[in-house]
C-alpha cells in the first residue's frame, strides 16, 4: 500500500472538521490550520463531498462539515473517496493479478495483505484518532 499526499492530506483535513465540532471550517482555515498547499484542497474536498463524507455551504460564515458524525467516516471511507482502490499491484487490484512458476502463491498473500490494510483502515473512525489524541494529552 502507497500512502500518496493525496490520501494525508485529505485524512488530515477530514480529521481538522471532525475537530471543529459541528462548526463549517473553509478551505483557508484547513490549509493554516493543516499546512496543506491552499491549491491541493479544492479537488480533494470536492472528492470528499462528492463521496457524501463533507457537506459544503457557501457564503461569509461558509466552509465543510462532515455529512455524518466521525465515528461512522473510516479512514479508509475518505482514502477511497479521493482515490479508489485501498491498494494496487502495478496500478492493478490485487484481485486481479495472476502470476505463473513458483510466484503462483504471491496472490494469495497480496490479498491477505490487501485484506489486513483494509480491515485496519475500514475498522478505524476519524472518531477514534480524535479520542487517541485526547488520550495522549495532544
């Protein structure tokens, strides 16, 4: 699995609304507040509410809040909202490699492996690295 900017970046602004409370946070305060490039937010936010994670009103007191509440949004809901697939083999799912010779038991364990990621992300809320934060005094 490849964790691109793409993926932190959008985990991190997730995680910076579901902080906010209920309160809209703007594209702006996202970049300060996250230090992600004001330019790489719009298409990821764009993705995310197009992935029914955000929901967007415009206008002075305007911004992004999140569509249901951060214990039911995964981590893995949000990086498959702004790229597919969890993870790939040559740009390929893993599902869908074959191999021959003695590499024949390389997809069963990229699989499992695909499946071990996945649980992990699929199982962890933005709820729950908020609550790990505020355990750990942060």
């Amino acid at each position: 699995m490849h964790i691109t900017a793409r993926h932190d970046y959008a985990v991190q602004a997730m995680l910076a609304i579901a902080a906010a409370g209920g309160a809209h946070v703007s594209t702006s305060q996202l970049a300060a507040r996250q230090g992600i490039p004001a330019t790489y937010l719009p298409p990821l936010l764009y993705d995310l509410r197009r992935a029914e994670l955000l929901l967007s009103r415009a206008g002075n007191d305007g911004g992004y809040s999140l569509a249901r509440p951060a214990e039911l949004i995964s981590i893995g809901d949000v990086m498959r909202a702004v790229s597919g697939e969890l993870s790939s083999i040559r740009g390929r799912p893993p599902h869908a490699i074959t191999y021959v010779g003695s590499a024949r038991a390389l997809p069963l364990f990229w699989r499992s492996l695909h499946a071990a990621a996945g649980g992990m992300l699929n199982s962890t809320s933005l709820r729950d690295l908020l609550d790990q934060l505020t355990e750990t005094g942060g």
